[in-house]
C-alpha cells in the first residue's frame, strides 16, 4: 500500500511537469512561479511526500488537470457505477462458474461437459471488447431490446447513486456485466474443474470409495469441500481482474464509471487522476487479500490450527 | 463355504501399444480367522487383485473373466451392489495413511458417515460406535481425539484410525495393500499385531499384500506368490518358508536378509532355478589400474565432533550464539569416527537424524554447531562454508530413490562423463571412453546402455548407473543412503553384493545408512543406532545384534519382523 | 528419412496424443497458416494498404463481395479509408503477432531467469522475487499493461511516442505477464530441487550455474513451454485490447485491436463488415492458440494421463 502510494506520488511529482499542464505552454515565468508556490513544489521532497499521504488520508487527491475539478468528487461520483457493475459481475461469474466447474469435474466425459469446455475456451479466447460489440450489436442494434451505452434512471441516495431501483437502471445493467463476467467466468470454470479432477484421483476419494460410500456423497460432500478452497482465492483475484476490465467495458459501453474515467485520464496524462486510481485499486486490493486470508483461516482446518499451535 | 473365492480371474489393462495381463486365471480361498499374504515383486500384480475384489481397478484395466464369490453370492460388475459390500462386508486399508483420510473432515465426521452409509444407526449411536472403534484400535482419550483432524495424528495413529474406519461396520473381510509399509519398524510391529488380535476376536478374513517376507512370516497362515499376474505358488505359511518349491519364491526366500546371522554374500537363483553367486571382481581391473593401488591402512579418514543440526532458523540467535532450547534439534551433538577400509552403519527409523548427518558430511546441508574433519582436515571454515575444493570428489554419496536420484534429460554417458570431465579437465577422448567404459562395466551393465535414457531401465539397473557415476570422481568415502530401500529383495541382494565388491576391491570406505536392520546386519563392520538425533549406542556389529545394551535397540532388534520366526 | 521422424514422433506418448486429437491438429494448422500468411503478408495480401499509391477514398465503405454494392477487387470489403478489408487484416495481425511473440520471450526471458534462481538459491533473496510477484499477480495484466503505458506517455513526449508505441506495448505487457513465468519456473525448480539427480550434481561439485541451467531448466520446460503458449494468446488479447482503448500501437501501423476500435465507430450506421472480420479473425488466431495451449497442458500432464 506504501508503496503504491509513493509510486503514485512520485508520479505526481517528477513525471511531466504538472505546472505545464496547468498554467499551460505559454504562461509567464512569474505565473509558474506563483503556482509552484501554491502547489508547495518548492518544498523538500519529504515533506511534500508527508503533505501528499496527509492528503490521502483526508480523501483529498487534487485537482485533475484536464477536468479542473477535484479528484475525490470526481471518484464519489464514478465509483458507485463500477461497484455496482464489478458486484454483479463477480457474483455471475463465481456462482455459475463453480456450478459449470464441478460438474465438468464430476462428468468429465459426459457430452454436456465437453460441450461447456469448448464454450469456455471460446470465452478466454474472446476479448471483452469484443464481447462488448457483440452483445451491442445483437442486442441493441439488431433486436433493440437492450440499451447499448449509459446507466439508465439512477436514483441518488446522497451519498451513492443506484441503478438498481429502476427497471431502466436494472436492463442497462444486464449488457455490461454479462459481457465483463464471461471471461471470468470461463477462468474459474477452468480452475474448479481441473482442481475438482485432480481431488477425485487422490487417495482418501478412493479410501472413501472402498469404504462403500455413495458416489453422490463423494463427488459433492469430500471432494466439493476440498475443490472449493483455491476458489476463494480465485474469488479474491477475481474482483481484482474485474475491476480492471470494466475499464474496458465501460469504454464500450459508455457506462460513466472509474475505468473511462481512468482510460480518459491515461489518454490525456492527467496524472492526480492516474494516481488517485491507483491508491483506490490497491486499496481495494489489499482488502481483497485480507478477506480471502480470513475465509481460508476459517474454511481449513490445518491453518487454523497450525496458526493456534505456533 | 469359504469366506472368499476367488476362480479363474483375468485382469489386463489395454494401453495403445499392448494389452498388458495384470492377473491371468488367479484362484484361490479365503476362510474365515485366516490372514492370506500375497507376495511379489513390483509390477507382480498383486495390488490388482485386491482393488478387483472391491471392484475399484483404475482404468484402462479391468477384469475380462472369472468369478468373485463371498458367502458364496457371486460379486457381479455391478457398481451398486458392490457399493453396499465395500465397506460393509469388504473393509480396506491402503498403505499410506497420510493420504487416506481427507484433510477437511474431522475423524468423527468420517467415521460417522461410514456407519450410516451401511448400519441403520441414530447419529448418537453412530458416534458411541465411533468412540468404541477408536478404543479398540487403541487410541487414548478417543472421546476426545474424535474431534479432531487427520493431521493432527501421528503416521501410526492415522493408520490405527483407517483401520477403525475398515472394521466399522463389521465386515467379514479386510484388505490390507502394504498396511505397513510407510511405517517405522516399532509402529509395524503395534499394527501388525493389532490386525492379528482383530482377526481372532472377531473371526474375521484378512489378505495382506506386501513384499516383507519378515511379516508374511510372523503374520500369516498361508501364503500367495505372485508372479507377472500368475500365482507361482500357494502353501501354508511354514512349509513356503521353508520348502519353496518354484524359482520365483526360493528367490524371495533366499534373497531375504538373515536376521540371526552375518553371511558372506547373498546367493541369487538365476531365471533357470540355479544359485548363482556372482563376482565382479574381475572388471576392477582396469580402474586400479587408473586410480593407483590403494591399501586400507585403518587409519581415522572422517571424525565428527558434536554436531547439532536445527533446520528451524527462527530458534537460532546467530548474533549472540544463543540456540533455544526448545528447538527441535534434527542431529543433536553427534560425535564418532570412520576408519578406513572399514563400514560403519547408521541405523535409525524416520526422524532419527541419519540422512541429515549424511547431507553434512556431503556438504549439502551446514552443521548448526560442531566440527566435521576429513583426513584431520576441517571441512567447514569457521563460517560454517563447506570447503569442497579440499575433499572434491573424495566423498560421494549412492541416494535412495533411483527415480529421481538420475538426470531424466541425460544419456546414461553423459551422466558418468560429467563428473569424469569436471575433474580432469584436459583428459582425451579416448581416455574419457575408456573411462565411461570401465565404470559401466563395474557396475555389471552393459556398453550398450550407454546411448539410453534414465528411464528405460528399472530401479536396480539405475542403481547400478549410480554407483557407476558415484565412481567417476574416484572416491575414498562412499555414503549409501538407504541405497535398497525401493528395490525388490532379489534386486536388493544383487546391489548390495556389488556394493560389497566394489568396497573390497578398491578399498573403500562405506559410510551405510538404513532402517532395516537385517541389511545392516549383513553390510556392517559397525553399528550407531540413532534416535530422534541423538546416538544410543555404538558397537562391533555383532556384538550389538548379540548382545544389545541400550533399550532402544533391544526393542529394535526385538520387534523387527523375522522370517526365520517360523522355520 | 521423414517418415523415419514421423514414426519417431509418433512414437513418443506426445506424439501419438497429437496425432490423435482432432482439435491439436487444426487448431495448430491454423495458427501456422495465419502466422505464415502475416510473414509473408506482401506476398499474400492483394493490396498494401500502406502504400497511398493504392488506396483511394473512392472505394471507402464497399461492403463484402457477396453484400449489395460489392466489388469483386475487395473480397471482404473496404474501411472508411477505402483500404482493402483483407490486406489490413494480414498487416495488422502481422502487428499483433509480433507484439505477441516479443513480449511473451521478453516474459519468459525474465520470469523464467528469476523464478529458476529464486527457487534454486532460496533464502531472502527468493522471499523477496516471490514477493514481488504476488503482489503484481493480483494486479491483472490490463491494469500494468495501461498503468506502463500511462507512465511511459508521460515520460516521452508526444511526438517520440508515437515511434516509440509499440516497443512500450512490448515492455507493458512483458513486464505484466513475468510473474506467471516465475511463479510456474519457481515451483518446478522447488520440485526438481530436492531430486536426488541435483544434490548427486552438488556433491560432485558443479557449479551453480550448470546445475540450474544445464540439469535443472531442461526439466522443467513443459510447464513453461504451457504457461508460454497460453501467455502468447493473452498477450495478443492485451494488445489489442490497448489498441482498442486507443493506448496501444498509433493509427499508422494499425493492428487487429486499432482495426476493430475504428470499425466499432460505424456499427451503428450499418458498415457492420470493418469491426466484424477483425473481430473474427482476432478470435480465431486466439482460440487456435489457446486450443493449442490446453491440448499441451493435458498431453504434458503426466497426471491427468487419459483414464
């Protein structure tokens, strides 16, 4: 997180000159000087390090250079879309991929599992982006049933705004998160089967066979337990991935997030932009991380008490 | 009516190039209060027989003909009906009991859902079962332990818990695939006897299948063995022991280490039904040639001075030479000496500390504390840094495991001319012919093997490629590592007779560590019994196995399996 | 002679399990076809749609042969540009291509050295290269890919970045697909570390070095040649995802992602053709990959050996 923060920070700093992009190429040498001043540029650089930490803490990013306008509003109002979009997507692609993934675990001969395995492959191999057109162009070019960009009606509840309290809300929702949850899918769909394929071969799965219990308690009792332990750190990487690929998605889909704000601010080089992202990612990141070491501490037993013994 | 009959059975497993036969018209007969062993070497098909019972052969194979009756009810291909048989008439235990309990489910749960599975029981029934069970497999505190982990369980006690796990619901029949073969000998011995107990009490048919003829003979009734999926020979335990009749199980019997005795040389029975005793004593030749004649003067070649091995760091305080005393010492300040010319033995069952001592002397792991002294030269510098120019060569080392202990992406050439090239770095090609040639040729395999890769040959013959390779440096020291610990008895005689020649012909020192002690017995000019890191005793090697003096070894010798237990 | 090597290939275990998957035989025919076919793009391509010389406003937006208004001289149709729908597409997955394979070998070279010796010498040293992985592991490829090129942007002026794009896409996704590579080289060098062949080699005396290179690497290409396989799609999806962002290679030189990011602005008025067989094609080549890529990681698994 420390360091994140002082990558950022020296971005801030020592890339570009943040005085050209505010006064522009042709200020007067007296009015650069002035907002140096202001900025406090001619400070030490520890100092100017502490003053920038201090600001974060306080939620205060700066001013962007493109947009004049400050950082954390501009985040207060963009991040309540991308959480919404990262949330529903991370749930389609958790529950239906661990569902997709054990029974292609269990079957793994069967048609149906061949046919779900090709599909999936399919979904690695296809970009988000163009996933994206697809669905635009099916969906709402072709049966225009679907809107193709935005987020519909938002109902503002001070602090957050939501697009889940109206019908517009919820149909503009569908486009964008099936096409950033597909890829994700198909990965964890991968993972759960080659884990759940790998535990049927092992020998308390066989000891559990010789011992007369039935398939079905096997297959999802012993075996679904042990398979689902790298899912949850799958979990936790997942909604990482997924909040960089709606930077994506919401390039497609005009959906007014952090990821077009982010893509925006990369394109212009508006750098308060670039890195109050980048602290907000890692923050979340390392909540991410904190979580799933949690749940791994309470879900398997041989770190619960390795961890209590030591 | 027998418990078990087993008629005219044929395995084989289709692979894309053959059709390999893993059993062809196996018969026998299971009564009840009987323990059948089936014995043979890997690869007889032994294990195969025991999964068809329960019909739970891994795929390609299966079964073509024959006929499985218990109670006389034939045992179809039906996946259902033999679901309610496993584990209700047929309990199974496998041979490794780390693996066989699944991590995530408490031994309560696990018991418990067994019990249910075949016995109509209320859940508390189930679990006083359950706690019962643990009591007569002869857990401690079982009302307690129930709660707990697999891994929260010693190797021995996991397996004393599969076992409760086997008889839960009273079958008539147990399979044991090398119950004990992950198990050290004191806890062998607990387990074997807990089946015998186990069998009288409740009248029960047990087959085990090992490849120990030491617990074939203090196990069994009768006797099975198994040879390229064929029975060679069927007879009461005594009279097999004791009249073989077929090569296959004379081989096995007289390949077997004596316990009682110190032979010479281990006699062999070739394919035809002959003994053999072989001697490669006429290839030496030319390597004394090269390496100059040596004589074994009996002088001190290795002294180690308390040496103490922590692995875990954490306990050590380097700063102010501060050990914790708490730390789990691996090797805890081990002295002795080895003389030249002679074998010393390290005996000790896992965890003792004897393949640590051998990886210090080696170089491969550093000594937390002590002196180690090759020739009165100290080999570690006062920063503990292993001074391998000094000792180069002059100490190799013969591993375990003969799958792993070869370069798989090498030619057999390459691997002996590699360590021929480090240290004469300017020899011709001739002479590094020459060489490569006379180390294959010691070690008994032929030129032609030279051009081929690791894995087309079996274990003993990669043992033999190691030996070879170990030559190359022209050592003074050679430390074998359990060197037979993975191979068949026959093969294990067949190496541990070349290793005995080698020794007498060029005047090596052998430093022979191993947990069996029979083979220690045979290889032996000294013996240190090592436990948990600490020396118990040091001996001539036949005044020890005479007369023990510490309790330890008194209990080792004592509760090693004895083949000669029955003749 | 060759059929000598054919019977030879077919004999090994991996040999047979590629002559005997349907889906490894075409999805490996394909990608040589569109890699030769981008190789020699000047030969295959009718058109250079770089060469002004030969492209004409005039003939923008012609749909497909088989559409209405279809001109027999452009099979696939032209671009808003009039530029020959096929012949972009074989220079542009030329682009692709070789930002693909140059950053893959960049990853390999650099994951591979570093996962080999973190997991060989062990100590501080590996806790500190695995460390480092695991925190730019769960940093997804896209976001480093864009935070690279973010910085680079702002590092080199306007004018330079154009020039210097695409070695700053071969660097942005290099340096984010590495840590796949240390992790897989470090796990398997754990593995092979504790095989006895290696401490025989240390006791003999060999140097480090040969031990990780000569005996160590040989044994743990297959993971790597899988993780390379499946990189190498990835790495082309990535790029022509930042091209599609328009933070990828400049307009000049335009790869599959900059051809479907132009198309994508025509969908709606009905010139579906100029996204849709870029789209296409991308899919293919990427799939063919990654098809190529599974069938390898089954094969290569002694593990999951077909039941």
């Amino acid at each position: 997180m420390f360091v994140v923060a002082f990558v950022s920070f020296s971005l801030f700093n020592f890339v570009g000159d943040p005085v050209n992009s505010m006064t522009g190429e042709d200020a007067s040498d007296e009015r650069r000087a002035e907002v140096r001043e202001v900025l406090g540029l001619n400070d030490p650089v520890y100092i100017q390090f502490s003053r920038f930490i201090g600001n974060i803490v306080q939620g205060n990013f700066g001013i962007s250079y493109q947009l004049k306008r400050e950082v954390s509003d501009l985040i207060g109002e963009r991040l309540p879309a991308t959480l919404e979009l990262v949330f529903v997507s991370a749930i389609l692609a958790i529950i239906i991929g661990t569902i997709l993934g054990v029974y292609t675990g269990i079957h793994r001969d069967s048609f149906l599992s061949n046919v779900i395995l090709v599909i999936s492959l399919a979904g690695v191999s296809l970009p988000t982006f163009i996933i994206g057109i697809l669905l635009i162009y099916l969906f709402s070019v072709i049966l225009g049933i679907l809107p193709s960009f935005g987020r519909g009606e938002v109902t503002d509840l001070g602090f957050w705004t939501t697009g889940f309290l109206s019908t517009s809300g919820l149909k503009a929702l569908i486009l964008p998160s099936i096409t950033l949850s597909l890829f994700q899918m198909t990965y964890v769909i991968r993972l759960v089967r080659a884990e759940m394929m790998e535990i049927l071969q092992t020998d308390y799965i066989k000891f559990a066979r010789a011992r007369g219990i039935e398939n079905n308690t096997i297959n999802y009792k012993h075996a679904l337990k042990n398979g689902l332990i790298p899912v949850i750190t799958i979990t936790g990487i997942n909604i990482g991935t997924l909040i960089a690929f709606s930077i994506i998605t919401e390039t497609v889909f005009q959906w007014p997030g952090m990821g077009s704000l982010f893509i925006n601010a990369v394109y212009f080089v508006d750098i308060p932009i670039m890195s109050a992202y980048m602290i907000m990612v890692a923050f979340i990141f390392v909540m991410i991380n904190f979580i799933v070491d949690i749940t791994y501490y309470f879900i398997d037993p041989r770190i619960r008490l390795k961890e209590e013994s030591s | 009516m027998s418990l078990l009959e087993i008629k005219n059975l044929n395995i084989s497993y289709k692979t894309r190039k053959e059709t390999i036969v893993a059993s062809s018209n196996v018969n026998f007969t299971l009564e009840r209060g009987e323990i059948l062993g089936i014995v043979g070497e890997s690869g007889s098909g032994k294990s195969t027989i025991a999964n068809a019972i329960i019909n739970l052969i891994d795929p390609p194979g299966e079964i073509t003909s024959g006929v499985i009756k218990i109670d006389n009810n034939e045992l179809q291909n039906n996946e259902e009906i033999i679901q309610k048989i496993r584990g209700r008439k047929i309990g199974f235990v496998f041979q490794d009991p780390q693996t066989s309990l699944n991590p995530l489910f408490k031994i309560k749960d696990q018991l418990i859902e067994t019990i249910q599975t075949h016995l109509k029981l209320s859940y508390e029934d189930a679990l006083k079962k359950s706690i019962n069970l643990l009591e007569e497999v002869g857990i401690e505190d079982a009302y307690k332990r129930i709660e707990d982990y697999p891994h929260q369980f010693s190797g021995g006690m996991r397996q004393r818990v599969v076992i409760a796990l086997a008889i839960s619901c009273e079958p008539d029949l147990i399979i044991a695939d090398e119950p004990t073969t992950a198990l050290d000998v004191s806890i062998q011995y607990q387990i074997l006897e807990l089946l015998k107990k186990l069998t009288k009490k409740r009248n029960l048919g047990v087959i085990i299948i090992t490849h120990d003829m030491g617990v074939i003979a203090e196990t069994t009734n009768k006797v099975i063995v198994m040879r390229h999926g064929v029975i060679v020979e069927q007879d009461n335990t005594k009279d097999l022991l004791t009249k073989p009749k077929s090569t296959e199980a004379r081989s096995l019997v007289i390949s077997v280490p004596p316990t009682n005795k110190k032979i010479h040389r281990f006699k062999l029975i070739s394919p035809d039904g002959k003994e053999i005793t072989s001697s490669s004593a006429n290839l030496t030749k030319n390597i004394i040639k090269t390496w100059g004649i040596r004589e074994n003067t009996n002088k001190k070649l290795l002294k180690l001075l308390n040496i103490t091995k922590i692995f875990d760091d954490r306990s050590i305080s380097y700063r102010k030479k501060l050990i914790d005393e708490k730390a789990v010492k691996a090797v805890n300040d081990v002295s002795f000496e080895l003389f030249e010319g002679e074998t010393l033995g390290l005996v000790g069952e896992s965890g003792s500390g004897k393949s640590t001592i051998a990886k210090i002397i080696t170089g491969l792991v550093r000594p937390t504390t002590g002196e180690l002294e090759y020739n009165n030269f100290s080999l570690y510098n006062s920063k503990k840094k292993y001074q391998i120019n000094k000792s180069r060569g002059q100490i190799q080392m013969i591993f375990q495991d003969p799958y792993s202990s070869l370069n798989p992406r090498f030619k057999v050439r390459d691997i002996i001319a590699e360590p021929l090239k480090f240290f004469q770095k300017n020899i011709t090609k001739h002479d590094l012919e020459q060489s490569v040639f006379d180390l294959i040729d010691i070690a008994g395999m032929t030129r032609q093997s030279l051009d081929r890769y690791p894995h087309e040959f079996s274990g003993g013959q990669r043992q033999r490629i190691s030996i070879a390779r170990a030559l190359a440096t022209r050592p003074r020291l050679l430390i074998c590592d359990e060197p037979t610990s993975a191979l068949d008895v026959s093969i294990q005689a067949q190496i541990l007779n070349l290793l005995k020649d080698i020794q007498d012909e060029l005047h090596l020192t052998m430093l022979f560590i191993s947990h069996d002690l029979p083979v220690i017995r045979q290889m032996c000019n000294r013996i240190i019994v090592l436990k948990n890191g600490i020396i118990c005793e040091t001996n001539e090697a036949e005044t020890l196995f005479k007369n023990p003096k510490h309790q330890y070894t008194k209990e080792l010798i004592n509760l090693m399996p004895k083949i000669e237990s029955i003749i | 002679m060759i059929k000598k090597t054919f019977n030879r290939m077919y004999d090994t275990d991996i040999g047979y399990s590629f002559f005997n998957s349907k889906i490894a035989i075409i999805s490996s025919t394909v990608f040589f076809i569109i890699f030769l076919c981008s190789f020699f793009a000047g030969l295959v391509a009718p058109y250079n749609p770089f060469d002004p010389a030969s492209v004409s406003l005039m003939d923008a937006f012609t749909p497909p042969i088989w559409s209405d208004g279809g001109s027999s001289s452009f099979f696939l149709g032209t671009d808003q540009q009039g530029r020959d729908m096929f012949s972009t597409m074989i220079y542009g997955s030329r682009i692709s291509l070789i930002v693909g394979f140059a950053s893959i070998i960049f990853a390999m070279f650099l994951g591979v050295i570093l996962g080999v010796t973190a997991g060989y010498i062990g100590g501080r040293y590996e806790i500190i290269v695995m460390r480092i992985t695991d925190v730019q592991l769960t940093i997804p490829t896209i976001l480093m890919a864009l935070l690279v090129d973010g910085i680079a942007r702002a590092v080199i002026s306007r004018s330079m970045h154009d020039e210097m794009a695409i070695y700053v896409l071969i660097f942005a996704i290099g340096i984010s697909e590495w840590p796949q590579f240390a992790r897989v080289t470090r796990a398997s060098t754990l593995v092979e570390k504790n095989k006895e062949y290696v401490s025989a080699s240390r006791i003999i005396g060999l140097s480090n070095i040969i031990i990780m290179f000569k005996h160590i690497l040989p044994n743990i290409l297959r993971p790597i040649l899988v993780i390379a396989t499946i990189g190498l799609a990835l790495a082309i999806i990535t790029e022509s995802t930042l091209s599609f962002l328009g933070v990828g290679v400049p307009p000049t030189t335009p790869s599959l992602g900059t051809l479907i990011r132009f198309g994508n602005n025509f969908l709606f008025s009905g010139e579906w053709w100029i996204t849709f067989f870029p789209a296409i094609f991308l899919v293919v080549l990427a799939l063919s990959i990654n098809l190529l890529g599974d069938w390898m990681r089954d094969a290569l698994n002694p593990k999951l050996k077909k039941r």
